[in-house]
C-alpha cells in the first residue's frame, strides 16, 4: 500500500494548467501574424498549516501564415517555501511546440509536448478520463507526434502518422507505477470511389517497453469505407485483424482475433443522433462496446450525451456513459460533464475510469466574478483491489483592478479515497495578483 507523502496543492496545479490554456489559445486566436502573450501570477497559499509563495509565470509565441503555423508555449512555477516544509525552487514546468505546413494536396504536422505534474493531479497530456493513482512523487510525460497527409482534394490520398511517447515517475512508493516508452507508426490509404463512397485501408502497428513491466507490442491491419447513405445519414465501417503480443521474462504470449468498428450518425437541424458498435483486442483482452448519443445545439447552450454497454474478458456487461452541457446565462455560465472510459495500467490491469466536473461562474459586477467548482475522479480496477477516488471543491474570486491586473482569492477542500486506507481530508485557502499581456508587432 502506497505511503502518501506531501504533495502540491491542487489548485496551484490547476492554475497553471489554466495558464498554459490560456498562453497557448491567447497567441493562437489572432488572426495571422506574429503575436506574443506574458502571463504572471503571485499568489500567497495557505494548505495544512504549510504557508508557501508561488510566482506563476507562462510565456506564449506565435506566428502564422497562409500556409504555416507556428506555436510555442513554456510554462512553470517556482515555489518559495516562507513557513513549509517544502523546498523551494521550480515546479511543474510544461512546455509544448508545433509546426504545421500546408499547401492544397499536402499537410505536415509536428508536436512536441514535455510537463511535468504530481502522480495524483489532473495531467494535460493524459487521455480523458485517464487513471487516477493516489501515491506521492511526480511524473514526467513526453510526447512527439509527426503527421502527414496526402491528397486531400484528390480521389486518392492518405495518412501517415507517427508517435513516440514517454513516462517517467520520480519519488514514488507504489510498485505498479512503471516507466514506460510507447513507439508507433499508423497508416491508412484512400479512394474515393464516387461522391457517396470512399474506401480505406489501414496497417498499424505500436510497441510499448515497460521497465521491470510487460512488453506490449500490437499490430493491426484491415479496411474500410465510409458511405453517405441519405442526405442526412451517414456510415463508417472497419474490419481488420488484431494482434497483441505481451513480454514477460523472455516469454511471448500471442493472442490475435477480428476486431471492427461501425458508426452511424444522422444529422438533426439542431444537433445529431449517433450509434456505435466496436469490437477490438489490447493487452486486457477482447472489449465489446455498444453506445447511442444525441447532441443538440440551442442558442445559448449544447448538450451532449452518450449511454451504453461495454463486454470484457470477464463477460460482465458494464454501462458506460457521458454527458457534457453548458449554459451561458445574461450574468453567469454554468457547466456540466461527465465521462467514463476504459484503460490499462502498467500492472496490465484493465480499469474504469470517470471524470465528472461541475463548474458556475457568476459576475457580481463588472469588475468581480465569484467562482465554485467540483471535480470528481474516479478509478475501478477490474478484478483486482486499488481503487481510487479524489473529490476537489472550489470556491474562487475574483477582482479587475486595472485592465491588466487582477487580485485572485480562493479555497479549496479535498477528499482522497482507496482501498484498505482512511479517508484523507485537506483544505488550501491561497490569495494573489494576475496579469496577462499580449504584444503584436
């Protein structure tokens, strides 16, 4: 069983993945050109009798053309230790860069993204929902993406996509948190058979090291084709085989099957009707999983909502859900989501995953907004112990003071829950100024 050690306060985490949003949307929303964003905030936080200074600083660039793109962002917190047991120095640095050229018939695309977080917050880089993991220590996530595209406005083009990507964990107690490096290359080629069908083949393949873990290696090859069925129907179907390789101790274990995917969607005049049915193979297994969705658009909100029932190895059929709604009101937004998903972990345990967030925000005057939030994540591991559950709520203020500046406030209260352990209760009050400042030439 994990010994938690100290770990950062939630809200600092989340203020500076807020700011890393904000630095890289900020510079990417002008409209062409070189533009530049600098945002700064000192903030005085107060979280179990631990007083520390925190000074956020994020810088974004960017510059974009015709038929390029380019952006760049870095993002950090250096941490003052006034009356803490911490040490002081910088924390949770991110840092993400991309390049994109594009002409009429081709697209290339580079990414690189490197963060670092603690083990048990929320982690940009992460799918959604990821797995919730209560531990101490950090983890570093690097990703590098190249993609290609071809013949876009042709009757024959296609895709080609690479991927490389690394977790490191720093500081940890629990034995199943491994580092791991994940290779991939995946390639689909198209034709376009007239203005209602296109066809697709597909061949991909992905490698996975583990240290002290299993090897995972898999390999997939198949084809399909989308359709237009109707005017408002349309289709897309994939059929191939799958085939996944585990390592262990110089010893392979091969399981390979068929594996495919159908979706439909109708489209509605204010939103759509949609209806999948996949069925695939991964390190845990064959996974089975039936949804039907329906999103609709209204003048000042959108709703959307997907149910459905998903068959492991084990047989049990398991409902699956998601729901995201948002609400923009004369004097305040509120928002709702919810989302499940499953995944492996390191030990090659299959979870299942939810994330559900609540968010209001409400101006008091022109110049103030008061703020609350709840954020729920939580972890079942199937047929085996170490689940895992976190419940954050917030409440934050805020106050212009001038055009650029502005005087932050807030609390947060936090519950941990897992397996075999008590309940860890904490709360974090912290105060502050804010900036951002854009430049263009």
């Amino acid at each position: 069983m994990p010994v938690r050690g100290d770990r950062r306060p939630l809200t600092r985490v989340a203020a500076a993945a807020l700011g890393l949003a904000m630095v890289v949307t900020g510079a990417a929303a002008q409209d062409g050109g070189l533009s530049a964003e600098l945002r700064f905030s000192q903030r005085l936080v107060s979280s179990e009798g631990d007083l520390t200074g925190e000074s956020l600083l994020g810088f974004g660039l960017s510059s974009e053309t015709r038929n390029q793109v380019f952006e760049a962002s870095l993002d950090g917190t250096y941490l003052t230790a006034i009356d803490s047991a911490d040490d002081s120095g910088v924390i949770d640095p991110r840092f993400a860069l991309s390049y994109g050229l594009q002409s009429r018939q081709t697209a290339v695309s580079l990414d690189l993204a490197y963060a670092e977080a603690d083990v048990d917050s929320v982690f940009e880089l992460d799918a959604l929902p990821g797995i919730f993991v209560i531990d101490s220590g950090t983890r570093a996530r690097t990703r590098l993406g190249l993609d290609l595209a071809f013949g876009q406005e042709a009757p024959f083009g296609g895709t080609l996509a690479l991927g490389y990507s690394e977790t490191r964990y720093s500081d940890t107690t629990d034995p199943g948190l491994l580092d791991e490096e994940t290779g991939s290359v995946d390639l689909t080629l198209r034709f376009d058979i007239d203005r209602r069908i296109s066809a697709r083949v597909f061949a991909g393949y992905s490698e996975t090291d583990r240290d002290g873990g299993t090897d995972v290696t898999r390999e997939r090859l198949g084809a399909g084709a989308d359709l237009a069925v109707t005017g408002t129907l349309d289709a897309a179907l994939d059929l191939g085989l799958t085939r996944v390789t585990e390592t262990t101790g110089g010893s392979d274990t091969v399981d390979e099957g068929l594996s495919f995917a159908l979706a439909l969607t109708e489209a509605r005049p204010n939103g759509a009707y949609t209806a999948t049915l996949s069925s695939d193979l991964d390190e845990s297994g064959r996974r089975s999983t039936l949804t039907l969705g329906r999103s609709i658009e209204l003048r000042e909100a959108s709703l959307t909502a997907r149910f459905g029932l998903s068959e492991g190895t084990d047989g049990d059929l398991r409902p699956l859900y998601a729901l995201s709604y948002d609400q923009a009101l004369p004097r305040s937004q509120f928002g709702v989501s919810l989302d499940q998903a499953f995944a492996t972990d390191t030990d090659g345990s299959e979870t299942l995953n939810t994330r559900m967030s609540v968010d209001w925000a409400f101006e008091l005057t022109r110049t103030s907004t008061l703020g609350a939030g709840l954020n729920l994540r939580d972890t079942e591991v199937l047929g085996a112990s170490g689940d895992a559950q976190r419940l954050d709520l917030s409440l934050t203020y805020s106050h212009a003071l001038t055009e650029d500046w502005s005087l932050i406030g807030g609390v947060t209260h936090t519950i941990e829950r897992e397996d075999g352990s008590a309940d860890i209760r904490s709360d974090e009050v912290f105060v502050g100024l804010r900036t951002s400042v854009g430049w263009r030439p």
